[in-house]
C-alpha cells in the first residue's frame, strides 16, 4: 500500500512538472514571438515604439500566435488610430449626444479583479455614424486606463431591460463589435447579457455572424431567474452594482 501511495505522489508530481516544464516552453515561444513582431511593426511604423509589450502581445494571441496575421492586424490599428483619433484621445466635447443618453457606467472589480462595466441598450438612441464610434473609442479608452495593475480585461454586464425597435441599431453594434475586435483585441473578458427580452434576438441574428469566435466563447445569455446567483458567482457582493443587489452605486462612464 505504502508503494502504491508513494508512486501516486511521483506521478503527480512528475505530471506537475511536466507541465511547469510545457507553461515555460509556451511563455517562451510567446516572448521571442512577441520580440520578432515588435521588431517587424516598428521598421514599418517607427511611432511603435510607444507600445508596450503587452500591446503586441493581445494582437497576437488575438490571431492565435501567428505573426504576419498578428502584425498586419496590429498595423492596421495603428493606421486607423492616426485617421479616426488624430488627437490622441476623443474629447467629450466630440460625443455629447451620447453622453447625454446616460447609459455606460463602470464600476466594481470581480473576482480576478477585472473592471466591470455595465451598459443599458434600452437608452440607446441612434445618433450619427461617427459619433457612436467616436463614444466607443471614447469608452473603451476610458476602461482601459482605469485598468487595475497586472489586468488587461473588463467584464461588461449589458442589460437590456425595455430595449425595442426604437433602441435596435444594427449598424451602431456592428461597427462596435469591429472597433472592439480589431482595435482593442483581448480586452473583454466576459460579457453577461441580462434582462434579454425576445424581441431583441432579432437583432442578434443579424450581429452574431460578425462575432468572431473568441469573443463568441466570452459571452453570457442570463436568465432572469438566474441573474443574482449568475453575477454573484464571478463577482463579489461588495463589488456588485448596487442595481443588481450588491453595494456600489453605479459612476457614468465620463465620472470615472
């Protein structure tokens, strides 16, 4: 018995530094990728050198490791960042209509201390094109920098309470959806869709084939029945909105 139980412990120790061994070799090849395709995005775009590793690194784990995806990816940000926000930065003095909807909020970190955002698409009006993606760079780059160290991703909670044909906006999610995906890849770790009524499925139907498969894998149809004991389970209560039963007061996303 005392044999069998010492070879137990080898064998999962042995198994634990098997795989220490395989995290290692993994993180290796994804630092010296990292290193090849800062060295190729910089000798096409001096201005790269501003970026952190971490930067590079979402691209490429957003393109599964594969540099020249990765990079043309990364590039093409740095293009469209230059044309769409020649500033550096989008000033709320550009989104006021959006703004004036009061519907982004941020507040609370979960479990793993990911910044939580929440979003009600029943405030949602159209405004023009451009403004609405000005007001996602807005937000996004507002999220981001309130990122707590050592974190790269948010949780967004969307809760569609009273949403209808008024709030339907296929174009406006769409061109979200891209801004996210392409411009800010690996940013959002979870999103919970909450308070879904039926009539917004068709919707859905037309802005899921745009969802890349990534992000499918990150999203969350709660049930109404489900919902408390749903959030409660990645976020603690003194972190939870105080909408949805916990301690903290939502903050307007230009109050963060």
């Amino acid at each position: 018995m005392e044999s069998s139980s010492g070879n137990g412990k080898g064998m999962a120790e042995a198994y634990e530094e098997v795989e220490e061994e395989a995290n290692f070799e993994s993180d290796e090849i994804e630092r010296n990728k990292v290193g090849i395709m800062r060295a190729l995005v910089e000798r096409e775009d001096p201005s790269s050198k501003d970026v952190d590793d971490f930067m590079i690194r979402r691209f490429l784990r957003a393109r599964d490791l594969d540099i020249e995806k990765a990079t043309n990816m990364f590039l093409k940000y740095l293009s469209w960042k230059k044309s769409f926000v020649p500033n550096g930065s989008i000033s709320e003095s550009e989104i006021p209509s959006q703004l004036a909807q009061n519907k982004l909020f941020m507040q609370g970190v979960d479990k793993t201390g990911r910044p939580i955002v929440v979003v009600y698409g029943g405030r949602h009006k159209q405004t023009t094109s451009e403004e609405f993606k000005r007001f996602v760079v807005y937000t996004l780059d507002k999220i981001c920098s309130r990122m707590p160290a050592g974190k790269e991703k948010f949780v967004c909670i969307a809760d569609l309470e009273g949403w209808g044909y008024t709030n339907s906006d296929v174009r406006g999610y769409i061109a979200a959806l891209t801004i996210l995906q392409d411009s800010y890849p690996e940013r959002l770790g979870k999103l919970f869709l909450v308070h879904v009524p039926y009539i917004f499925m068709t919707a859905w139907k037309m802005v899921y084939p745009f969802i890349d498969d990534k992000t499918k894998k990150k999203i969350l149809f709660v049930k109404d029945k489900k919902l408390n004991s749903t959030l409660l389970k990645d976020i603690d209560e003194s972190q939870l909105p105080d909408a949805y039963g916990g301690r903290l007061p939502l903050v307007p996303i230009q109050n963060c």
